[in-house]
C-alpha cells in the first residue's frame, strides 16, 4: 500500500506521492508541509544544476553534552543527511547563485557550529564568486547541546552576511516553518529581501514561553507569516507554486553588472 | 565553586551591574534616553562620559534596585525598543569618532506579545549585523549573566572583558534542565554541561580577558576594570578602521570552525 500522511489542518488522508507532486501542498485545504532540504532543493533549482559544497562536515559532541551523540546518531539515520544545512550553488531560472537550505527533520533544524560554519562559508563563498545567496531557514534556534559555541554562530554568520553585503551582493531569505529563536534573531532577518511562506510560524521566544511568561494564551495567528507581513517584518508571502519564477524573477532584477560596464554607464 | 554558584552569584540582586561601573569609572556621564522609533526602554540604558579624560560611549543592560525599578526596567529583560537605542548610540560614536563599551547582564531578551509585534528577532539581528560595521572600537564587559541572544545583541565586539563570576550561556541553566530531564531543579547540573563560566568562554576563545574578581570590593574591582579597558581600547585604537573591522569579524569567524 501506498504511503499515506494526514493533514494536520483539514484531517484529509494524502497518498505522499501525490502530495509530493503537489509540492507538499495540501490538495484539499492549501495547508503547507514541512519540507526536507532535498525537497526543497529539487523544487527551485533547475534540473540537475545543484552542487553541493561542505557535504561532509559533520558535528561532534564538542562540550560532551549528555546524549547528544546519540541525539546525532539518530538525526542521521532518519534523515540520511550529516547535518541540519545543505549549501551549494545552483541556477535558478538559467540564473546562477548559491544556495542554503535548513532541513528541520534533523534536530529540529538546530544550529550549532557546522550549521554555523556551513552557512558562513556559504556566504564567503558567494562574496569571493560574486554570487547572491538563497537561504530558506526552518529552525528552533540555536542548539542547547553545543552551549555558547551555538550562541556565538549566530554571531558569526551575521558577520559574514555583513561582509557579502559590503560587496554589494544580494542575499534573500525565505522563512519556512518554523523560523525561531537564534536564526530569526540573526541571519533570518538580515535579508536585503525577505519572503514568508504562506502560514509558517516565525518569531523570536517560543509561543508556549511566551504564554507562560504573560499567563494568557496567545491570539489565533499570532507569529505566522501573515502577522510578520502585517506588521512590516517582511516583504512578501512567497507560495511554493510561484517560489522558482519569482525567485528567477528577483535574481534577474539584481543581476550584477559586470564592473567595466557599470564604470561606463 | 560550581557552574551553579557563579550563575547565582551573577545574577545575584546584590551584585554591582554596569551602571555602577560606569559611575565609578567614568566622568561626566550623561545618559540619553530613546530610541527614536517607538519608546525608552528602561532596560538598556547608554550615553557618553569621560574613560581617563577621552569621550567613551557606554551602554548597559539595567535591572534597576528597587521592586518599583525593576518593574519598570522589566528585571533587566531588554525589548527591541531597548536594542534600538545602543544601535543609535553606537552609530553616534561611530560619527564621533569614540569608543563603545557595552556592559552585559540581563537573563535575556524579554518575551512577549508586544515584543513579538515590534520584532524581537529583527532588532537583535541588526544589531549582529549593525555592528560588525561600526567604525570604533567595541569592548563588551561581561558582568553579570549573559543570557542568550538578548545578551549577545549588545557583545559583537573587538575585545571581550568577563568577571570570573559572570556567565554566558545560550539557555538558561534552568530551561535547559526542564527540556533534557523535564525538570528546572536539575538547573545546577544543567549549568555544568552547558560551559558558561568565564573560564569556559575563555577556553573558547570567546572571551579575551577574565577579570578575577576575588574578595575585593566593588570599588577596588573598578580600578581594575578601568585599567583594563583603558589598555584594551588604547591597543584597538591603534589599528586602522579597515584592520579592526577585519580583525573583529576574524575574532569571531574562528569560534567554532
């Protein structure tokens, strides 16, 4: 029998293979699942353009936190992936850039120093090519197992977004579900644009942190993507059907200028 | 002493905070109040004052004394309005030509509704972003606790001052404990693992300095710290603009490599 998910909005039974085709969008109601890395991949860049870059860096226990090796161990396994981010370069539309993409099937998409380190040289990466990034973040936010190292990437990444910047490229984020904690409180937000998936949870302090913290339940809606438009957090709702093209789109409209010409114009 | 000791000890309601230091350490001081967006968050506080007769900008996380205060201020918990206002005063240092000296001791950012609604997440990370640009020196002194990214919001820094009694972790020592054994009493072995003591953050290359506090006064620790920041800018004062900006993104490019 064919491998069956339901949706956690409408209750409707999904045959995985048809919901893949649909771009893990709920046929019936429109809700979005979660996507993997690859997912995703596969989604925007163009067939076969896709080269990944630090595929094997991988995390070791390094303050010998309690079962954290175990914690890694299984995170693999399920996910056949070495860590919570897949960098690499890719076309978009014919138009080249690089790429990172969390996964939050491993940790919850938590970072700690390879995701911290991954990303960074992504971005090190693309300011020595002179390439624009894509980064689709999902992530609770830093990983408690690391300690302060995880902390400090938060850091550290924002430093490298600051020296692409500096070069004049484009780096644009799009926030998936869900985009919390240290990444939201970093590099999510640090896009020169920034795009939402339609009903993605996306904020700073955990939702059941917060009730606690006020004693009251929080408002339907609250930290989803559309609050974040509302209030002026973000530039678009990015859908999964239009993602690639208005991608492309974007890419096209920053398309760096070769130097010799810029000085002519 | 245990990683528990020290988080009580930093975080203490006895302990001298930033605002003291400055007192201490600084003359004329002159506080500016605001952000200039939306409101004054009482839980940053900043302005300018004299360090040995040179203008310096100071900024402190500030939980206040009193009940009253500390309601006020939020118990030190900054909102974004709060990281708003060092953004602004740093820039302005920047356009003065002054150092910034930024003191840390706050259990994190604050959560909540309203904080959410006026970007919490966003304000700490332009702040990340912000000041791996500013065109001065930035010293962070490590006071009390380091909580989070609501601390690290104001730690970008060249160099990085920590008391041996302060701490910096990533979680809260008891949040830690309720999500690995579902249970916040655990709080005192959770801060073990977590290696948040100064020692640990100087281990890693994270903090350049440890101020031993020992059983001195506060007083008599001021003059210290005074000496220190007064080497530790003189030395960043010496570097060109391109070769700090270079040297503080390096400083934190190798943490975790």
């Amino acid at each position: 029998m064919a491998e069956t998910v339901k949706c956690k909005k409408c209750g409707a039974e999904l045959a995985m293979d048809v919901l893949r085709k649909h771009k893990k969008i709920c046929p019936c109601c429109g809700y979005y699942f979660r996507m993997t890395a690859r997912e995703r991949i596969d989604m925007i860049a163009d067939r076969k353009s896709f080269k990944e870059l630090d595929k094997d860096l991988s995390s070791y226990d390094v303050i010998r936190f309690p079962d954290y090796e175990k914690k890694l161990e299984k995170a693999m396994d399920e996910t056949g992936e070495k860590e919570a981010v897949i960098t690499g370069t890719a076309t978009i539309g014919g138009y080249p850039c690089t790429l990172f993409v969390m996964d939050s099937a491993f940790m919850m998409g938590s970072m700690g120093t390879v995701v911290g380190e991954k990303i960074t040289r992504i971005f090190e990466y693309a300011t020595e090519n002179r390439l624009p990034v894509i980064g689709f973040t999902c992530s609770g936010g830093a990983r408690m197992q690391e300690g302060v190292l995880s902390l400090m990437q938060m850091a550290k990444i924002s430093g490298a977004v600051r020296w692409h910047s500096n070069a004049g490229l484009l780096y644009i984020t799009v926030l998936t579900d869900p985009t919390t904690g240290g990444v939201t409180a970093s590099f999510a937000m640090e896009g020169d644009i920034i795009a939402a998936e339609p009903g993605a949870l996306i904020g700073f302090a955990g939702q059941r942190v917060i009730e606690q913290t006020i004693g009251q339940k929080l408002p339907e809606g609250f930290q989803k993507a559309e609050f974040q438009l509302e209030h002026g957090f973000c530039d678009m709702l990015m859908g999964r059907m239009e993602m690639p093209k208005t991608l492309a789109n974007l890419l096209a409209l920053h398309r760096q200028i070769p130097e010799k010409e810029r000085r002519n114009a | 002493m245990s990683a528990y000791d020290k988080v009580t000890l930093a975080r203490s309601s006895s302990r001298a905070m930033g605002s003291f230091y400055i007192g201490q350490i600084i003359d004329d001081f002159v506080e500016f109040h605001g952000d200039r967006r939306f409101a004054d968050d009482g839980a940053i506080c900043g302005g300018v004052g004299l360090l040995n007769g040179e203008p310096v900008t100071c900024i402190t996380m500030k939980r206040g004394d009193t009940l009253e205060e500390r309601m006020a201020r939020n118990f030190g918990c900054p909102s974004p309005e709060g990281y708003r206002k060092a953004l602004r005063l740093m820039k302005q240092a920047e356009k003065f030509h002054r150092p910034v000296i930024c003191f840390i001791g706050s259990p994190g950012a604050y959560c909540g509704i309203g904080a959410e609604e006026r970007g919490q997440g966003q304000a700490i990370a332009e702040n990340l972003w912000e000041m791996f640009g500013i065109r001065v020196p930035i010293v962070t002194v490590v006071i009390g606790e380091g909580g989070s990214g609501g601390a690290l919001a104001l730690s970008v820094c060249d160099s990085m001052i920590m008391f041996d009694n302060a701490v910096y972790s990533v979680i809260s020592p008891e949040g830690c404990a309720s999500i690995l054994w579902k249970d916040s009493s655990k709080a005192p072995e959770a801060a073990e693992v977590l290696r948040l003591t100064a020692e640990d953050l100087y281990g890693m290359d994270i903090a350049d300095v440890i101020l031993h506090e020992g059983y001195r006064t506060e007083e008599e620790i001021a003059v210290e710290l005074k000496e220190m920041l007064t080497k530790e800018i003189g030395k960043l004062k010496r570097l060109s603009t391109p070769r700090l900006l270079a040297s503080r993104y390096e400083k934190f490019r190798k943490i975790g490599n």
